[in-house]
C-alpha cells in the first residue's frame, strides 16, 4: 500500500491556519468522522496520514447520513447548543462563522457573476435562507461525495477541511444529497426519505428538535443547487448543468 503522506497545498499560510484550526475543532467535536492523522505542518501545507478507499455512492446514503446525523447532533450536545446561526461562533482557539451572513453574500455574489436570472431569484433565495436560519445549530462542512472515503471495512473516512461554518441541522445532509445527484444522477424520492430518516433518527437521540422537516430539506437544496453552479462544469459532475460564465469564488 502508498504510505506517502497526502499534501494538501493551499495558497497562502491564512488559508492552511484555517483549515488546520477547522481540522483540530472537528477532531475533537466530531471523532466519529474518523479524520485522518495529521503528520506535517508548514508554511502553506498540510500532511495527511495516506487513506485507502473510495469515494461515497448513492448507495452509501443512510450510513453516510446517519454518520453526519450523529455528528450533528453530538456538537451540538457538546459545544454549539449556545451557538445563534446569524452570529459567528467563538471558542478559546477558533471561530466558526455564521451560518447567515456569509450565504447571504454568496447568492449576491452568485447574481453579480449571472448565475441566478434576473426573475427575482436572488430574493426569492434570499428569503427561503432567512427561513432556516433558525432553530438548533449544528456546522457544515462541505459533505460532498469526495469529501468521504468508504474502506473495504466499511469504514467511512472524512477528508478536507477547508470550510466549516455553522449551519442549520440537516444543511450538510442536503449538500451531500445534491452533489450526489450532480455526479451520479437523480436520487429517487426513496432514498431521500430513507436518508432524512437515518439522520434525523442518529440527530434526535441528542436532544429534541435536532431534527431536519421535509420542507426544510427542500430548502436546503434550493439554496444547494444555486450556491453550487460556479462549480457544475467539474468533470466529477457529469449531471450538473453547464454554467453559463466562469466561477467566481465562494464555498456554498
């Protein structure tokens, strides 16, 4: 087997101070993600321990989502049942930022550069993120199908750390059923539900309403599906549609 540790490069030495403060608050917040070991820090990288496996499949949904369910639900119990969703949150040695604000501005950003038409999208989308920024928090972390590394054992292994932020419970399920769907095709309206319900059931054993509706859901892949386009023409997403202009830069 590579034993050759895995470098992650980033552009400037504020961006690895980031993902290396994400990569530590999650190791203690969310063990269960089953991170990899951190061998290396410098100046604008990071080395990773080499992880075998393969990326996540449909078929992978209710492990994966009682695995984020899980999670979700144990920050909370731990650390982020104070935590407000229009605020940043603070600890001793990180800060997590708002749920809110940065998605605000990343659909103005996403209208200025053409990828919402200019039918009232913006403020349609603007409204239905007011809509869920309530309730329990719990954090996003980009779960898309690449971000995970399912083992031979069975395991799931999580990778990438460069975004985290707060978010609304069910919102990191909803962004692995979207690039789900955008790299293998449409799920069918079974494996939603099945994969709400193995969240939800994993969420909900840390405290009441720590839970995602349906219509929340929805919700949530709207905002998915716009706050995604500058990243539709990857080649690992083979059923998104083409953007119209280049991408422009922020994480959904």
């Amino acid at each position: 087997m590579n034993q050759v540790p895995f470098t992650k490069q980033y552009r400037t030495k504020a961006e690895r101070q980031t993902a290396e403060r994400n990569y530590y608050w999650l190791w203690k917040k969310a063990p269960e993600l089953g991170l990899p070991l951190l061998l290396k820090v410098s100046n604008t990288s990071l080395d990773f321990e080499p992880l075998p496996g393969r990326h996540a499949h449909p078929s992978d949904l209710p492990q994966l989502a009682a695995l984020l369910g899980g999670v979700h639900g144990r920050a909370w119990a731990v650390e982020l049942r104070g935590a407000r969703l229009d605020q940043p949150w603070r600890t001793a040695d990180s800060r997590i930022p708002d749920y809110l604000q940065t998605r605000q501005e990343a659909l103005h950003r996403r209208a200025e550069s053409g990828y919402l038409p200019p039918d009232g999208s913006l403020l349609r989308l603007l409204r239905t993120l007011e809509t869920t920024a309530t309730g329990p928090a719990a954090f996003y972390k980009d779960s898309n199908p690449r971000n995970f590394l399912l083992t031979t054992a069975g395991e799931v292994r999580t990778v990438d750390f460069d975004d985290l932020t707060l978010a609304p419970f069910g919102y990191d399920l909803a962004k692995l059923l979207h690039t789900l769907a955008l790299a293998h095709g449409r799920l069918s309206p079974a494996r939603l539900h099945t994969a709400r319900d193995a969240y939800n059931a994993a969420a909900s054993r840390y405290g009441p309403g720590l839970t995602v509706s349906e219509d929340a859901l929805v919700a949530h892949l709207q905002l998915h599906q716009a706050l995604t386009a500058p990243y539709h023409d990857r080649p690992h997403y083979p059923y998104a549609p083409r953007p119209a202009q280049p991408a422009s830069g922020s994480t959904p």
